[in-house]
C-alpha cells in the first residue's frame, strides 16, 4: 500500500539531478543549522574555563569556535547573496 502512495507523488526535483528525491523528503534545516552552529561556537568558548593544565586544549577550542564562527559567517554572506544567481 505504502508503495503505491509513493508512486503517485510526483517529486519536485529532477531524480536525476538528486537522486534522494527518488524514495523521500531531502531538505535541510537551515535555520537550526544555524542556531546550533552558534550555539556549539559559544559552548566551546565557554569550555575554556577549567582545570586545564596547560594552553592546548584552549588552543584546541579557540581554534575550533573560530572556525565555527567564520563557517556561519561564510554561510551568512552566502545566503545574502543567494538571489544574485
């Protein structure tokens, strides 16, 4: 039964182009990307206070929220930019 219901759904996307929409749904969650994004950059900061012994896994976390950062910022310039294509 499950099968038929799906036959009859006419995918939006060319199969051949995405091959998931095929068998289903293959959106994303940009806005919650996004949220998370941020929010795992402000947790990794706020890690830094500890009982480290020494500055390597502060260096480690620093390094990591940056590149965090300048990934959503990345992502936020790209998508300003979207419409322009």
């Amino acid at each position: 039964m499950a099968g038929k219901a799906v036959e009859k759904r006419r995918p939006e996307v060319d199969p051949r182009d995405e091959p998931s929409a095929a068998w289903g749904w293959h959106g994303s969650f940009p806005k919650a990307t996004r949220i998370a994004g941020w929010i795992s950059a402000i947790i990794l900061l706020v890690m830094i206070k500890g009982n480290h012994e020494n500055n390597t896994e502060n260096v480690w976390l620093v390094g990591l929220a940056l590149f965090l950062v300048l990934l959503l910022v990345l992502d936020i310039r790209k998508q300003r930019t979207a419409w322009r294509k």
